[in-house]
C-alpha cells in the first residue's frame, strides 16, 4: 500500500484518518465552563483532586432514540443525560430539544445547574438532559414518542429522589407531562414529584411558567438601583436576544417595571423601536407567526446589530456562545443580564470587564426557573399547594439574597460578579464534599 491508496481528506492531504471537526458549540460551552471552575477553585485554593472530581460529571448516558415518523420511517436520534454533582442533594436540571446538543454541551449545562442551586441555596445538584432534534421538524404526536421513548432509556437515573427534569430549550409543560405519565405508568402509581415545569393541573406550580423571567427581571433591577449610579428601571433602555419562553416574558417583565424595551431578535430576525416597543403586541404577533420578523409598529435589524446597540441593559436569552471576543467590542450596554446559559464566552467576559461593562451571569440571572422549580418539588412533596403570591414572595427572596451575596463578595475581593457567583457556588459544593468526606 502506498499513500496514494490513501483517501483524500477534506484539506486535500491524502490520509486513512479523516480531519478532526472543529469544536462543537456544545465543545466550546464545557471549555468555557472548565475555564470558570479553574478560576473559582483557584481562588478557593481547592486541591487538585477536589478540583478533578468537580472537573467532571458523576454520571452521563447517552442513549439512542428510535423514533416512527408519521410516513412510517425509523430514524435514530441521540439522547444524554448528565449529573454533574450529586453532594447536595438530588440532580436538578432542564432536559433540551435542539438538533446541535451533544454530550459535551449537557455536560456544561449541568456543571452550571450544580453551581446554580448551591449558590441560591437550594438542596440540589446539577444535572442535564438533551435530545438531539428540532421539535420544530416534528409532529405533536412524533414529539410523545420521542419524548416518551428517551424517558423510558433514562429511566434508571431519573426520580423525585435522584433526578428531576424539567423545561429547558424545545421542551415545555407537555413534554414535562408525557414525562411524568411514562414515569408514573412505570412505577403504577402518579409520582407527580419528578419532573418539575408540569401543567398545574398535573402538579404543576403557580409560577414557574414565567419564573425564569422573573428571576431575570428582579436580577436586573437590582444591578440597575446597585450600579451606574442607582438608575431606576424608568425609560431604561433594553435589547433582548431570543424571543423565546424566557426572553420574551423577560421582556414583558422589564417593560411592566418601567423599561423600555428598544429591540428584541429571534431565529427568524430583529426588530427595533427606539421610544420603546409594545411588548405584548409583539408576543401576540410572535405567537401568531412563529417570529418577531414582519411585525409592524418596528423598524428591521439585522440579528447582529442587536448586540451593539445603543442600550443600557442587554439580555441575552438564547443560547451559549452569542458575545464572542469579535463582538463583545462593539457591546455598548452597560449591563449584560444573562438570561440564557453560557451566553458570553470567558474571552469575550476579559473585553466587557475591562470596558467597565457589568454582566450578572447566567447562575445568578436565570435562576429564577430552578428555584421554582424546587418551590414545586416541595409542593408535590408535601401533597400541597401554595399561592401565586406565596411564591413569588419565596423566589423574590432567594433571588435577592443571592444576588446581596454575590455583590458584596465581588466588591469585598475585587471580582466580576461572573468570579464571585461561581466562587460561592462551587465553594459550597466544595464544602459539601469535605464534610461528606470520601467513600469508601
Ligand atoms: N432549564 C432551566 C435552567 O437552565 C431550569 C432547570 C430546572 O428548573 O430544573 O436553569
């Protein structure tokens, strides 16, 4: 054999070993949250092996979904399901419909759950889950089946004392639905309990449908009255990136306190109104279109322009890796108010923090919906339900005491807020671990 019996690779060398691809997004998304833990337990000064073990999951299965599309084919899709950190209590974490999610992005993913619940101080760990589809391609009834079917292979992981679920990209109560029959109609019995994001007439808790956006509303204005000279929400200027579950009632939230919302994006475009846009005729025209594109009372813009506007706060709200070292230049916001997880990459956070541009991270910002999302699971343990405002109460003070402890952490040692949430995060999933102690 000689090299000329060798396949031509894509860059055109001849070789039996194809090109390694590049990084995925989902790749990138578990370097940068490496990166983070490295600089958290650096700052903590964790030993090494402390440091491995938070370095990498407990646990992580992937599976394969077969799926009968409505003309009859078999096709296969790939599943994951990743716990993180198990020292605090059971996994907690969104499971994610998205055709580019692979395991190392689930991975990510759950490592910021772990740190997320230990910094709003509630008894879990951090756990993932994501199915490699676009629910968009998908009937309602090859949605169940997928739905149903990837449960049924994570099964062995998932449990109201183990694992719970819940909404995260392309997922929402109907999925949380099929998931807690499949789950119930194993076990013989309604265990309402493992899955968190139900409908309320399954569960289901008064709040957590809007409960990330609130969470990402009261995080911003309490960096809007604690920065930039204690500005009140009034005629705040605010772009937000993705329209989706959380961005557009975000959205809704800021406008409701006082905002003005300029300009929102989504997959299918950007819309700009610079004395402020109606943000619930745009939800209604969303809604009615599947995009904010086409909606009338705005000017276009492309999706990029978006992020360099002229704004005071921007949120972003879709997915990881959006402010990159080649935009995060051009941010002229303020505030960056982390509604989606991994928004910002830690190159791109180096060009903010030294622009003077502040950024509640994603484990503070977005917590909202976890921290509900406990709010039900106590429910459903107690067999009991609380009111809208009984809720709303408990989430608004988690979020505050979270956000008091980051703020005073961070000007105290001189950190971003991003070093100083993930420097108490991961510091209480370290001391967990030190008073467990090693077994066997
Ligand atoms: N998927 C959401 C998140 O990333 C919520 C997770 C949950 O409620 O368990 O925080």
């Amino acid at each position: 054999m000689t090299v000329t019996d060798f396949p031509t690779t894509a860059s055109g060398v001849r070789s039996p070993i194809p090109d390694l691809p590049a990084p995925s997004a989902g790749e990138r998304a578990l370097a940068a949250a490496r990166f983070q833990l490295a600089e958290a337990s650096r700052f903590l000064g964790l030993d090494d092996g402390l440091h491995d073990m938070l370095a990498t999951p407990r646990r992580s299965l992937t599976v394969s979904v077969p799926v009968r599309r409505e003309d009859g084919r078999l096709e296969v899709v790939q599943g994951h399901r990743v716990q993180h950190n198990l020292s605090r209590g059971p996994a907690k974490g969104g499971i994610r419909f998205h055709p580019a999610t692979d395991l190392a992005e689930v991975t990510a993913l759950a490592m910021w759950m772990t740190w997320k619940c230990a910094l709003v101080g509630i008894p879990y760990g951090g756990a993932k889950g994501g199915v490699a589809v676009d629910p968009a391609t998908l009937t309602t009834r090859e949605l169940e089946r997928v739905t149903r079917r990837y449960v049924n292979e994570i099964l062995p992981l998932i449990g109201p004392e183990k694992d719970i679920p819940a909404p995260d990209v392309g997922t929402d109560e109907q999925t949380m639905a099929w998931i807690m029959d499949t789950y119930s109609a194993n076990a013989g019995y309604s265990v309402p309990g493992v899955v968190t994001g139900k409908p309320t007439a399954l569960g289901g808790s008064l709040g957590r449908a809007g409960a990330t956006s609130r969470g990402v509303q009261i995080a911003a204005l309490q960096a809007l009255a604690s920065t930039e000279g204690a500005r009140s929400p009034e005629g705040t200027a605010i772009a937000v990136q993705g329209f989706g579950k959380v961005g557009a009632l975000a959205a809704q939230y800021l406008a409701d306190a006082g905002c003005r919302v300029v300009a929102v994006s989504d997959a299918g475009g950007a819309v700009v109104r610079p004395s402020g846009l109606d943000v619930a005729a745009l939800r209604a025209h969303a809604a009615g279109t599947g995009s904010v594109h086409g909606y009338r009372d705005a000017d276009p813009l492309s999706r990029d322009e978006l992020l360099e506007l002229d704004v005071d706060v921007l949120v972003p709200a879709a997915l990881e890796g959006m402010i990159t070292a080649d935009n995060a230049p051009r941010v002229r916001a303020r505030l960056v108010v982390e509604g989606a997880n991994g928004p910002t990459t830690p190159e791109a956070d180096l060009i903010l923090a030294g622009n003077g541009v502040t950024v509640v991270p994603d484990i503070l910002a977005n917590a909202g919906g976890v921290i509900v999302s406990y709010l039900e699971w106590v429910q459903n343990t107690q067999a009991y339900s609380w009111s809208a405002g009984e809720v709303e109460v408990k989430l608004r003070d988690l979020m505050e005491n979270a956000y008091r402890a980051v703020a005073d952490l961070a000007a105290e040692r001189d950190l971003t807020l991003r070093q100083a949430a993930h420097a108490i995060g991961v510091g209480r999933v370290a001391e967990a671990h030190r008073m467990r102690g090693l077994y066997p």
